[in-house]
C-alpha cells in the first residue's frame, strides 16, 4: 500500500496484505560503481 509507506531517515515501512507481515526497504548507496537506490522490499525483523 503506497498511501501507507512511512520514511524515517534512509527506511521505509509499510505493511504488506499478501504475506501479512510488516515489509521495509532502505536507500543504499554504499557501492560506488551502482547509483543510490531503494533496496527491494523484505520482511521486517522490527
């Protein structure tokens, strides 16, 4: 749900209704040959 995704720093958060679990993504932008991006999304260890 896009309307649900919340941002706190370089995270985001939402909830996923197929698997009903929490998901998040982070931005990384740690390998200087790719350009910073949004991670995939995954179940949330939080």
């Amino acid at each position: 749900m896009k309307s649900a995704i919340s941002e706190i720093g370089d995270e985001q958060f939402t909830f996923c209704q197929n698997c009903e679990q929490n998901i998040e993504r982070y931005y990384y932008d740690g390998d200087p040959e790719q350009l910073p991006m949004w991670t995939d999304w995954y179940v949330s260890t939080k």
